[in-house]
C-alpha cells in the first residue's frame, strides 16, 4: 500500500468519480438498477481502503501540516461520498416505482448532478471561491423542494394523483436535497485543506437532516388504504 498524500487525494477522487456515475445513471430512466447496484459495492469497498489508507498514513508518516490537513479532510469527505451513493441507490429504487414523469423533479435531479460536479471540482482545484459560491448559493435546491412538496400534497388532497405515486416523488425530492447538503460537505472541506480553517459559512455535516416536512411523520399519519399498499422508505 502507497502510503503518500498523493495516493490518498488520488483514491479519493475515484471514489468520487464513481459517486457522480452513480447520481448520473440513478437520474437516467433507462440505466438499470443493477448497475447503481454494483456501483454502491465499490463505493463501498472504496470507503473502507480509504479510511484504512489514511489511518496508516496519519500514524506511520507524520505528515507536514498541509498533508496531515488533506488525511483529515478525506476521513471527513470518504463517509459523505459513501453516504451520497446509499442515497443515489434509494432514489433510484423511488424512481423504479414512478409512472408518471415530474419535469420539476427532473429539473432538480439535474441541479443536484451539477453541484456534486461542482463540489468535487472545488475539491480537485483547492478552489476556495467556488465552494464559498456553492455554499452561498444552497437555497435553490430548498425551494425546489419545498415547491414538489406543496405540489405533491395538493395534489393527492385533491386526488389529482395517487398517494402511492405523490409519496414515491416525494422521497425522490427529499433525498435529491440530502444529496444536495451532503455535496456542500465537499465543498467547505476545501478551507481547511487549503486554509486551515474551516469557511465561517452555514455549516454542513454529514447528520445533519433539515426538513421542512417531516415525509416519516407524514406517511405513519396515513393509513394503508391511503396509499395504497404503502411505501416504506
């Protein structure tokens, strides 16, 4: 095993490049989902190498500032990509179950992809001013969810469409914005890589769950009938 800064930035990106492939082909009605499957197995087995990798490297190497920084940084990112992936794979079984196409839903599944992209970018260039842009710039992805919530639930009030589907949408929606917060996760790491400091920013962490509507809350409150047959998430 190389144990060097290098070979951890290196291993890193991999695993990210798998990441994006997994969102992308989760957004892509006609990929399989067996493919997002085996992508989430090495995802997986990335995040395991890498936390092995980092410890290894951290105890063994007394690294300089800068490098110690890096390890630190991809303990951090290396559960947040893992994470990404457990969500793309959960979307993507929602998305199996969907007989209807939501243009909204498809709109904020595209920004989503685009601001991983993004995050790793910022990751990849050490760039600071993009990630400071992205992190500043969040609250897109909220409205958007916000918005298919209000849609969806006026919706099934006004049965215009059924629970089964509405709810489906609606766990899509949530976790495209979960994605959307864990991809920020990225993107603030980048000051203390090449800071030292953490951004004085809204603050992102890989627990961190904001709702503005409680989608559990919502679906125990229904009874079997409503939804014909349930969806769990």
């Amino acid at each position: 095993m190389e144990l060097t800064s290098h070979h951890i930035r290196e291993q890193i990106i991999k695993m990210a490049s798998l990441v994006e492939l997994s969102l992308s082909l989760t957004l892509n009605k006609e990929a399989p989902l067996e493919s997002v499957i085996k992508l989430e197995e090495q995802i997986n087995q990335f995040q395991c190498e890498i936390d092995d990798l980092c410890f290894k490297y951290i105890a063994l190497k007394s690294p300089n500032s800068r490098d110690l920084r890096l390890a630190i940084s991809v303990l951090k990112i290396n559960p947040v990509l893992e994470r990404i992936g457990d969500k793309s794979l959960a979307t993507k079984r929602f998305y199996g179950e969907l007989s209807y196409n939501f243009p909204k839903l498809e709109n904020m599944g595209h920004i989503v992809k685009e601001l991983l992209q993004k995050s790793i970018d910022t990751f990849v260039h050490g760039n600071t001013e993009l990630a400071e842009q992205l992190i500043n710039d969040d609250e897109e992805i909220n409205t958007f969810n916000r918005e298919l919530i209000e849609e969806f639930l006026m919706a099934m009030k006004n049965n215009q469409l059924e629970h089964r589907q509405a709810i489906n949408a609606l766990w899509i929606a949530k976790n495209l914005e979960r994605i959307g917060d864990l991809a920020l996760c990225i993107a603030q790491e980048v000051f203390f890589i090449e800071a030292g400091e953490q951004n004085h920013y809204k603050k992102f962490t890989i627990n961190s769950d904001k709702e503005s509507f409680n989608l559990g809350k919502y679906l125990k409150s229904l009874n079997e009938n409503q939804i014909l047959g349930g969806v769990k998430p």
